[in-house]
C-alpha cells in the first residue's frame, strides 16, 4: 500500500476555483437581471389592483392606504386591506367597495416575498462561495487539499440548486 497521499497538478486547484466562482456571479448575474424584471412587473400589478381599490391615487386621502401607495409598502397595505374588510373597521369611504381583486393582490404580494427572499439567500450563498474561493486561490501556493476543493463545489452546486429554486418562483 503507498503511503503517499496523491497529489494534484496544482492547475487542478486554480482553474477549479476560478471557474467556480466565475460561473456564480455569472449566473447570478443573469438571475438578478431576471429577478428585477420579475419584480417590475409585480410591483405594476400592485399599483394597477391598488388603483382599482382606491380610484386616483392623488386624491385619495384616507391614512394609510395612501402613504403605503406611495411608497409601495404592499405587505402593509394588503394587511390593512384585509382588516378593513371586517365590517366593523370599516372605512365608509370603502362601504360600496368590491374586494374581488383582493385575492390577486395577496397572492402577488406573497409571490413578492418569497421571491425577495430566496434572493437573498441566492445572494448570500453566492457571494459566500466567491469568497471562499478567492480565499482558496489566495492560500493554493501553501495550502492544496482535495476536501476543500470537494467542498467548495458542493456549496456551488447548493447556490446553483438556489438559484433553480428561485428561476421557479419567478416564472410562476
């Protein structure tokens, strides 16, 4: 039995490490573009159904509906579109309101926040594996194990299983 541990050329280590964290800012890039567009689009269709409930939004002065319209705090202003529905909280200006849209808007809302925060965990993982890697690069002139390679590519793989996830949510 040789009692040698097997060595690798240490170009194995430079271009494994480099193209690990090359391939995930590149795909991160193209999620992140992705993601915006995604979240545009959402963020219309809040302003569109928030429209619908509250005419002009100019001239609409009821607190806070009309503050959280303006700085499109959706998460606030559905909660609040859902208590106002309880007969007794209700505003009379929303006594002749139809609260069909309702049901799209929550939904849009929840498909805003899980979209923000499978971002940012794809974000994290992502700049975490760069790190490491660059890290990796930085000490591969002392430092050459096989381990840390195998582990830096499963924490790739990890970040890329995050980014399915996420390209899933958004074309939902």
């Amino acid at each position: 039995m040789d009692a040698n541990p097997v060595f690798m050329d240490p170009n194995v280590y430079y271009y494994s490490y480099s193209t690990l964290a090359q391939s995930l800012a590149g795909a991160f890039g193209f999620l992140a573009a992705v993601v915006v567009y995604r979240l545009q689009a959402l963020n219309s269709q809040m302003e569109r159904i928030a429209g619908q409930f509250m005419g002009d939004p100019h001239q609409f002065k009821i607190e806070p509906f009309r503050t959280l319209f303006a700085y499109q705090r959706w998460s606030l202003f559905v909660y609040h579109l859902k208590k106002d529905q309880d007969g007794s909280n209700r505003d009379p200006v929303f006594k002749d309101l139809n609260f069909i849209d309702l049901g799209a808007m929550d939904h849009a809302n929840d498909q805003i926040l899980s979209i923000r925060r499978w971002f940012i965990i794809s974000m994290v993982m992502t700049v975490i594996g760069i790190t490491c890697c660059l890290i990796a690069l930085f000490l591969m002139a002392w430092f050459q194990n096989p381990i840390l390679l195998g582990l830096l590519m499963c924490l790739g793989m990890a970040s890329l299983s995050s980014y399915m996830r996420l390209m899933l949510l958004v074309l939902q």
